[in-house]
C-alpha cells in the first residue's frame, strides 16, 4: 500500500500544480501531496534498510543423523572448509543408517555451525531466523515489497557422540590412503600379533587354565583394542599434519 501511495501522491502533486488555478490553493495541496510523496519514499526506504514494521522469528528443527563414514567401526563427521581462513565450514552426515547419499549443512555465510559432544542420539538441531511483519498494519502498507518471512539466517548445533571422529575432507582421504596401504598393513599385522600374543600371555599367567575359548575371547579383545588404538595414533598422526 505504500507504494500506491507513492503514486497517488506523486498524481496528485502533478494535478494540483498543473490544473488547479487558485495558485494558494493550488501550492498548498501540492505541498501537502509532495510531504505524501517524501513521507512514503521515507518509509519505502525504511523498511528496505532497517526493515521497519517487521521483526525476526525462528523456525527449530531436530534431524537425528549418522556418520558419513563406510566404517561402522570408526563413526565420523566430516567438514569441508569454505575458503581458505577455514572460517565456515560445511558438515557432512547421513539421515539414515542405510542412506547411501550424503546430506551437508548450507555452504552460506548467513549459516553457522557449532559441534559438541553428547551422550544421547547423534543428531542436528537447526535453528532458521525468518523476518516476518509485526502485524496486519504492518503487512497492509508494506506488503507489495513481498518481503514477509524473509530468510535471514541459520544455526546449526551438531551433537555428536564421543566416540566420532572429526575430520575434513582432505583428511578423511588422507587417513583412507595411508590405512590401506600396504606397507602400514604390514608394519600393524606384525605389531598386532606381537601385541595380542603380550595379551594373551598376561591373561594366562594371571589364570593358568584358561580355557581355549577364554583364549580365544582374549585374543579377540585384545585384537580389537590394538586396532581401535594404532587407528587413534593414526588419526593423531593425520591432524598433526
């Protein structure tokens, strides 16, 4: 409405001069008809810049995720840096355990993103800020902008579980390349059994007969554990580069 009212102003200035012959009358319509046109172009300007008549609202949404990761056994959250300051980062994450594709947060300014830590559901709470009218007067004079529930901005709080791991693109790469490769392969499978028969040896002095399924349940632990640690000394390893 405030733009018709710009127009009506703007009309009535150009009659008022132009066609009215009582020039008193004439010059104080016209003044009064170009206040109308200032005023509305005022306001017009207002609600473009500082956006009077309207203030910001928030939309929240929780989606439980799941790690990007192939691996079951090393959960992960991947990033990738937008830029070069590493100041905005895009996360990326499953919505189901089976997905196959992945989904990522908005590679926007406007969006931010904070990671902790939790011990409940892995999961991703977004909150979207929208500029919406104050009320129906608001809305009445200013709604030709098409400006209403207008995005703004969005945070994201990213709760992930302590075991996860948080890595970049870059790094997740890395770590994929030097975990298969065949001379790391060689050095841990020799390590490992060093490590496992250490295990098993302790586990024995400490009950002589043992059982071959306790032995077996002892390797099997003791196995995991060295997996779990050399893949922690390696991530280690990939962040300090």
């Amino acid at each position: 409405m405030i733009i018709v009212t710009l127009v009506i102003c703007a009309i009535l200035a150009f009659y008022f001069y132009v066609y009215l012959s009582n020039r008193v009358v004439a010059n104080a319509l016209t003044i009064l008809a170009v206040a109308g046109v200032v005023a509305s172009i005022f306001f017009i300007v207002k609600n473009d810049h500082d956006h009077y008549g309207m203030h910001n609202v928030t939309e929240t949404k929780t989606q439980r995720i799941y790690s990007a990761s192939p691996s079951k056994n090393l959960p992960m959250m991947l990033y990738q840096s937008i830029g070069t300051a590493d100041k905005h980062r895009v996360y990326v994450y499953k919505t189901s355990a089976s997905a196959k594709k992945t989904n990522h947060t908005r590679a926007k300014v406007t969006t931010s993103n904070t990671v902790k830590r939790t011990t409940g559901h892995n999961r991703i709470v977004t909150i979207k800020t929208y500029r919406e009218y104050k009320n129906s007067t608001a809305k009445f004079w200013f709604g030709l902008a098409d400006n209403g529930h207008q995005y703004v901005k969005e945070h994201n709080t990213i709760y992930i579980n302590k075991n996860w791991t948080v890595l970049s693109a870059p790094q997740a790469k890395k770590l994929q390349k030097l975990a298969s490769s065949k001379s790391y392969q060689a050095k841990q499978k020799a390590a490992a059994t060093a490590y496992v028969k250490k295990a098993v040896m302790a586990a024995m002095m400490k009950n002589p007969s043992m059982t071959a399924a306790q032995q077996k349940q002892v390797t099997q632990q003791a196995a995991a554990a060295y997996q779990a640690q050399a893949m922690q000394q390696l991530i280690k390893q990939v962040k300090a580069e």
